[in-house]
C-alpha cells in the first residue's frame, strides 16, 4: 500500500490500508486483506479484513446485539484451537466520512497466545460490511503497542467508505 485508498467498485467500498502493508483481494470468502510484511519472530501477523455481505442492514441497538452474537459463532467456532472467544463491548462509531457504524470488541485465544480483534460493522444501500483487525492482545491493551499497532490499523479502519449511503440512520 502506498497510502493511497485502494477501491473494490464491485464490492462497492474502498479503504486506505496503512502504508507498506500488502493488498490480497478476493481471499477466500473475504472481499479484501491487507497485512504487513511477514517477520522473523512475529509471534502473529496482524491483519484487517473486510467481508462484503450482499445485502443492507439497518444497524441499531438490537440488531448490534444480535450481530454480536453471529461474530461469537462466526469466529469463535472458526478453529478448534480458538478458546474463549467473546465480545467484550460495543458502541457505535462515526467513520471519517461521517458514515456511522458499530465498533465490536472481541478477546480470545489461539494456540495459547492472547489475541483481540476490533471488528466495525458498516451498512451502504445495498449491502453490509464487517471490517475486522486481528492483533496480539498487548497491543490492544499497552500505551506504547497501541501508538504503533492499533493506531495503524484504526487510522486505516475510519477511512472505510460505502458507495452510497445507507437508507437509515443509525440510531
């Protein structure tokens, strides 16, 4: 990534991925990854993912909660070697182009190694999206690790933009 937004008309958002990650398009069910380069010694390599649903939802407080509950068993049934998948918190959040969506907390565990994700759900018209990064607990959760790792990624998460706006308000 070049800090330029990198645009998926077909999907019918776009994003600026932090500099110097790499883009991967169409992976798997995912609509688009980007991650940095891989190191020697990373204990995991952080990513943010965005899943492309093909239909509208109206995002409130019920429907945060019960999308909430579909992250648990999506995710936290993805790997047996997942334990104690759960959502912490959520609350609603306003992207920088004003588009509103719901921001999702989650902590878990993978092979013994503490992880968390910030998940944001986001409406346009005609479809919904999930936006996810993955990331070592400590850099969620220390002072210094979020300046350079969670910092990165949200700056790159609140660049989301819809093609059109949804048909409702998010109340």
């Amino acid at each position: 990534a070049d800090g330029g937004p990198v645009v998926l008309t077909d999907k019918g958002f776009s994003i600026v991925p932090p500099v110097g990650w790499e883009i991967i398009t169409d992976y798997s069910s995912t609509s688009l990854v980007t991650q940095p380069a891989f190191r020697e010694g990373m204990k995991y390599q952080r990513t943010i993912q965005v899943v492309s649903k093909n239909k509208s939802i109206e995002i409130g407080p019920q429907m945060a909660e019960e999308y909430g509950q579909s992250i648990i068993i999506k995710f936290g049934q993805s790997s047996a070697n997942i334990e104690g998948y759960r959502i912490r918190n959520f609350l609603p959040v306003t992207l920088r182009d004003g588009n509103e969506g719901v921001l999702y907390y989650a902590e878990f565990s993978l092979d013994g190694t503490e992880l968390m994700q910030a998940h944001m759900l986001v409406a346009s018209k005609t479809r919904h999206y999930l936006v996810t990064f993955t990331d070592l607990a400590e850099h969620f959760e220390s002072g210094e690790g979020t300046k350079d790792f969670l910092s990165v990624a949200w700056d790159s998460m609140i660049s989301f933009k819809v093609d059109s706006a949804p048909g409702f308000r998010v109340t």
